[in-house]
C-alpha cells in the first residue's frame, strides 16, 4: 500500500460538480492499493500516517501529530500510484490491486483513521475526481506499507 500524505491549509474532492469531502487543516492521503496487500498493511499505514509529528509546534519544529492540532484527514484513493513506468511511455498498472480488494483495503485505512479520533472525509471511489488543496510548507511525504516503520 503507498500513500503520499500532504499536509494542507485545505482540501476538496469534487465528483460531477459536487464537493463529495473537505477539510481544513490537517492531511490529505493519496492511497493506493497493490496486489497483496492486506488488512495489516491498511492498519499500520494509518496509524503511520496519523501519529506521524509533520505539523509545527510554537517554536516552528516540525513536532505534532495530526490529532494535537485538530486536524482532519482526507483519504483520495489513487491508483495510479502503482503505476510502472520503467518501460515504454505508457504507464503499466499490473501492480494495482483488483478494484474489489483495493476499495475494502481503502475502507479498512478510513476506519482505522476514525478509529482514531480523526474526522476523515473521502473521496469517491473509482470515480473520476478534481482534488483541490493548498500544501502547506509545502509538506509532501511518501510512505508505503511494504517498507516496514
């Protein structure tokens, strides 16, 4: 499972003309889900991406977690983050889980988020979406559950 987490101002994910999930300060999470991922992986991926201290404390260290500012969490399913590019110009996605798998993985790193005290809004799975944010930093960070925390 890969995430690129994006600390923001704001976030918005918009599906045919409707905002479908917002949020203000705190993250957004670009998820995508690989073939063999598990259950596991979606638990320690948001536990990681929940606990890690990215946001400023009074003295401009990078030294809080998301649940001591307050903030909320955007989770965007992203597949195209599994896409191999190494050969021809056409991007090759054999990596990415089925959709079946990849959409209860990403429900299972939502609960797990909420489970957490986090106000979590989402996007709309499988659907084609215009994602809207202001970085703030900008703060962009990589993470992926098969490189062990």
């Amino acid at each position: 499972m890969k995430a690129v987490l994006q600390r923001v101002s704001r976030a918005s994910v918009t599906v045919s003309g409707q905002v479908v999930g917002q949020i203000g300060r705190g993250l957004l999470v670009l998820l995508g889900v690989e073939q063999g991922d598990t259950l596991s992986d979606a638990q320690q991926l948001a536990d990681r991406s929940v606990q890690l201290r990215i946001f400023d404390d009074a003295d401009g260290k990078m030294n809080l977690a998301l649940s001591d500012v307050g903030g909320a969490m955007l989770v965007v399913s992203q597949f195209t983050l599994l896409g191999d590019c190494r050969k021809g110009r056409r991007p090759s996605f054999i990596e990415a889980a089925p959709p079946e798998l990849a959409e209860q993985l990403y429900e299972a790193f939502v609960a797990a988020v909420g489970a957490q005290g986090i106000v979590v809004a989402t996007g709309q799975f499988r659907a084609d979406m215009q994602v809207e944010l202001v970085n703030d930093g900008p703060v962009t960070l990589l993470l992926d559950s098969r490189k062990r925390f």
